[in-house]
C-alpha cells in the first residue's frame, strides 16, 4: 500500500469530524472568535436547528481584507504567541473556520475601523472564493448554510431541530454567563428569541446575568465564593443545599473565562454537597477558576471543553473548601422554591380566576313547602329581620355593653404581659422565631417577625445529632479493631505504593495500612464503626480514589454514612410531643449548626413562608 500525502481538504474534513460535532459546535466557536475580537454586542440566528442556517453577527475589531483567506486557512491564527502553555484566549488552535468551511457553505464578511468598506470570503466544501466588497458596519458576519452538505453521512447522527436548537441555547447561555458586559441575542424561526442585556461590572453584574439565564430564584438562593490558595482563586455563587436539581446541567465551571466540562471540577462541587443533597440530586453552581495558564492545559481535546490541571488536588482541595466553608458561614437558610411550592398547596383550586362568583343564597326550610315569602335570596338582601325564625342569630345577652360577659375573667398585670413580650420578641427576632406549636406530633410551627416557619422536626433533629457524631468522629483519632491475622492485598505496585504515602492519614480514620513486599500492602486494623467489612474491595476502592483523586475521602465517606445511619435511628422521633421549651431549644440548635437546612437525606429540614406571600394568599396584596 502506497503511503501519500492527504489533500487540504480531506484533512480539514478529518478535523471537522473533531472540532464541529453539531450546529452548538460552530456556534461555540464563532461566538468565541467574536469575543475574543472585543465585541460587545453578538447575534446569534439559527434555522432549522442550526442545520440549515447559522449566523453570527459582531462589533468586534474585523478582519483586515488581506487577512481574510488566511483566517480559512489551517493553523493560522492571532491568539498564540510562540508558547502553547501561554494561551489567553479562547480560540488558539486556528483550526474551526477551515473544519466549518470544509463540511459548510461558509461566508466571512468583515471591516476593521476606519476601514472604506468591508469584504466579503466564501467558502464552499474547501473551495475558497474571494474576496471581494460587502457593505457592513465595522465587526465581522459569520454565516454557515447546509451545515454537513459535504459530509452528509454527519446528519444521520444529528438531533431533532428542537434539540438541536436546544443545544444552541446551552453553548450561548454558557458562554454569555464568563461575559457579562457583552450583550447577547439568539433568534430564528427554529426558537423563541433569548435577549440578554449587558449588565454591570462587579459581582452585583454577575449576579444580574447568572439571573438572565438561570432565572431570579437563584439569585435568591445563592451564596458568594471567594477564596484563594497558592495562586489559584476562586470565585463565583453557589446554591444553597435545599435549592437543588436533578441533573447537573445547572453546574457552569469556567476556567480563565472558558467555559469547561470538567469532571475533576464535577466531582469537587459534588463532594462539596456529599452529606447536604440527596445522592439523586446536583447543586446549583456557577464557578470562575483563576489562575496562571502554565498550571492548567486547556489543549487537551480540540473542542477545548476538557482541562488538565497540573495539581488537580489542589483545585480540588479549594473547590470543596471553600463551598463548604460559604454555607457553613451563610447560617441557616430555605430554599424559596418551598415558599412558592408550600404557595401553591396552599391555593384552592381556581384561586385566581376572573368570573365573578354566584352570589350567595339563604335558603329558608319554609320555602319547601311552596311558602314564597321565605323564598331564596341574595345573601346580600339578607338580614336578621327577614330570616326565617330557625335561623336568626341568638341573643347571647350582652346586650349593649359587650364587656360585661368577660367580666369575672382574670388578666394577667402589666408587668407580666411586658415580661412574656420581651421575651417572644427576642425569640420571633432569631431566624427560626419562636415555637407557637406542633402539628401532627411532627412539624414545629414557628413564627418569626416576617414569617411562618414549620420544621419537620424529626429531620432536624436527624442533622443536629450526625454533626455532633461527625464532630466527635473527626476530633480525634478513630477507635480501631485488631485482625487477628492481618488481611494481605494484592495491588499493583503504584497502587501500593499510594496507599502507603496515604497510611498517616488512614490510621486517623483506624485503618492501620503497611507495605508487604512490592506488590501487596498488609491490613492491620479497621475502624471499628465499620463492624465486619470487606477489607480486600475497602482497599481497593480507596486505592482507585487516590489514583483519580490523590485524596483518601472514600474512607471518610464510608464513616459519614455510618454517622449517618446511626443519627437517623438515635434522633427525635415523629409523632414524640414535645414541650415549648424543647421545641425552641430545638430551633436554637438549629441556628447554630451548619447545614441543618437540610437533613442527612438531602430532604429540608423546614420550610419557611414569608408574610408577604401570605398576605398574597389571602388577597391582601
């Protein structure tokens, strides 16, 4: 077989087939060489799910007319220097618009400043043509038709329109979130338009375009991220634990402005939220990583979603500290969405609608018996004069002076009705109020200055106990139980060579972990919380984790869920009476420990329902 050289085109369709995997692809990219040309305003429009038509419309700086075939071609680009671990911008590899334009119909129209005119580059299935003038303000056009048309074996592994179109949505609403001064717009005839203003600078302007695309309930169930360590900062807004999803699409990881999937930095928000979310549920996250592009490599794949980082521990490290370090300052704090969910329990069936309802009718026992006097009316023309004799009110014999049927009644002086005010409002003053019952022999109703509060009160009690045993578990050094005869494991010498640089940390835990020849490490001990276990998967499985990971948190894990289970069956049990002062004492508990918003199952611990919305409930405002 006859070794030859592969035409430009074939090779440009080769790196199509890595760079370009769907209409979000091509839209990524364009929308990124936008930005990195300093626009401030960029239009999206797609058709038929970005298949059959996409445009991309910026103010940025252009292209100069002698510029414009080499931005088609392979491997030329303005964004690298002469160092690849320098990259500070988001396109670098000069690879896309030649990958588009030879699978696409592709058009580039541009005008740099002062320029007297714009021009105009086609390129279709590789073939270039041009340039020649275009009438445009400054910025460039980008436009791609018949997306695949050279390569239609690709559109057998295409979506529907709609998930395409979603797909688009997704890629736009990453990137616009790292952009808050850039204005975006999408629309076509395959969506409804998506409009997002620049915001401010600042957080407060982040904060405002987080909004734009995650929606106002997050902002008012975020909490602010900034911390740093050894020159690496993060920063961003992350969920509290009861405002959760079901899937992880509302996480967004940038890193130096780039929007990633990485899953090192999924893993970390998920450690983060181990013991506060339910392991079916993902928190609501929004991080920025910061640091000096020679630590991380962002040239790992060409569609430059995944990163590398050179210590992926310590990003790690401040990923999970950091968030658990917020919530665990934030206090204690309820998801909004149980106020709106509890909102709408609460609403009769047609709350709300706008026929004006029938008018009351009194109905008079006589009238059965065809004696029209006592014929029904508007409860309005009722009164107690013409009200059958059955059902006029009673003379209760108060007569004129109303105050005489409480006398006899003894009130409490002054001085002790200022004593039990002063002292309801401090407690309504604290963030869970005051206890005023208990319903159900399970749920505390507390009230607060500006709102009703009810606990579940045996969820609460459930996280208030599992801190403490994780606070005593974690304070000292675990009890350990002796094996008889030490249990030998088989591994991998890097395997064995990782558990023993881990052994110091192990035997914290009571795993006493040492070296057995080249190939085998010896088990010693085991904690004795875990009872009977299976040494030989328990090594393992931390063996695989500190490969991944070079971290030993599974056995830490393992010992949680043994707090756990054991918090779970030595709580406050539902359906136990409680007295006022223990169901206060419980609040105050609450207050003061991290994380009680939730219980150990990921489930709110209570629910908290503000007086406004109350008021809305029953047409006060």
């Amino acid at each position: 077989m006859t070794i030859r050289h592969l035409s430009e085109t074939i090779i440009n369709q080769i790196a199509a087939g890595e760079v370009i995997e769907r209409p979000a692809s091509v839209v990524k990219e364009l929308v990124e060489n936008a930005i990195d040309a300093g626009a401030t305003r960029i239009e999206v429009v797609t058709a038929g799910g970005g298949k059959t038509l996409i445009r991309v419309t910026d103010n940025g700086s252009g292209i100069p007319a002698g510029e414009l075939a080499l931005a088609v071609a392979r491997h030329c680009t303005s964004k690298l220097a002469d160092d690849v671990h320098d990259i500070r911008a988001l396109g670098f590899r000069g690879e896309a618009l030649p990958s588009i334009g030879s699978v696409a119909r592709l058009s580039l129209k541009s005008r740099i400043a002062n320029a007297e005119s714009g021009f105009e580059i086609a390129v279709t299935g590789g073939r270039l043509e041009g340039p020649r003038p275009a009438a445009l303000n400054q910025g460039t056009i980008a436009e791609v038709r018949d997306l695949f048309f050279a390569t239609p074996a690709r559109l057998k592994f295409m979506k529907t329109d709609r998930a395409e179109a979603m797909a688009v949505n997704d890629i736009v609403k990453r990137v616009a979130i790292a952009f808050p001064h850039i204005r975006f717009s999408l629309a076509g005839s395959d969506r409804s338009p998506l409009e997002m203003p620049a915001t401010g600078a600042g957080s407060d302007g982040m904060l405002e375009r987080i909004a734009q695309v995650l929606g106002k309930e997050f902002s008012e169930n975020a909490i602010a991220i900034d911390a740093e360590r050894d020159g690496v900062r993060l920063a961003g807004f992350a969920g509290i634990p009861s405002f959760n999803r079901a899937n992880s699409l509302h996480q967004f990881a940038y890193v130096n402005g780039r929007p990633v999937r990485d899953k090192q930095i999924w893993g970390a928000i998920r450690g983060a939220y181990a013991d506060v979310i339910a392991r079916d549920r993902h928190a609501v996250a929004v991080l920025f990583l910061t640091l000096d592009p020679a630590l991380v490599d962002v040239n790992v794949h060409p569609a430059k979603a995944d990163v590398r980082f050179r210590d992926p521990g310590l990003v790690r490290g401040l990923i999970v500290g950091a968030i658990r370090q917020a919530l665990a300052q934030s206090g204690i704090r309820a998801a909004t969405s149980g106020a709106e969910a509890m909102m709408q329990a609460f609403r009769a069936e047609g709350f709300g609608a706008k026929a004006a309802p029938s008018p009351q009718v009194y109905r008079a026992p006589a009238y059965q018996s065809g004696n029209w006097a006592d014929a029904p009316r508007p409860r309005s023309e009722w009164s107690p004069a013409t009200a059958h004799p059955a059902h006029r009110p009673l003379d209760m014999g108060f007569g004129e002076n109303e105050q005489a049927a409480f006398e006899g009644v003894t009130m409490p002086s002054a001085d002790a009705r200022a004593t039990v005010e002063d002292a309801a409002a401090e407690l309504t003053a604290a963030p869970l109020g005051a206890a005023r019952a208990q319903v159900h022999a399970n749920y505390i109703v507390a009230q607060t200055d500006d709102s009703l509060v009810i606990v579940d009160q045996h969820a609460a009690h459930e996280r208030l106990v599992y801190e403490a045993l994780k606070n005593a578990l974690h304070s000292r050094p675990l009890p350990a139980q002796m094996l008889l005869i030490p249990e030998i494991v088989d591994l991998p010498e890097e395997d064995a060579e990782r558990l023993a640089s881990h052994a110091e940390t192990l035997a914290c835990f009571g795993l006493g972990v040492e070296r057995f020849g080249p190939g085998a490490v010896a088990v010693r001990e085991t904690p004795a919380m875990l009872g009977e276990t299976d040494v030989q998967q328990l090594i393992r499985d931390l063996a695989d984790e500190i490969a991944e990971h070079d971290t030993s948190n599974g056995l830490k894990a393992m010992l949680d869920h043994v707090a756990a289970t054991m918090a779970c069956h030595g709580s406050v049990r539902a359906g136990r009476r409680l007295k006022p002062e223990e169901m206060n004492a419980l609040l105050r508990q609450m207050e003061a420990t991290p994380g009680s918003g939730t219980c150990n199952h990921g489930r709110p611990t209570y629910i908290e329902l503000k007086l406004n919305d109350i008021e809305r409930l029953f047409g006060r405002r």
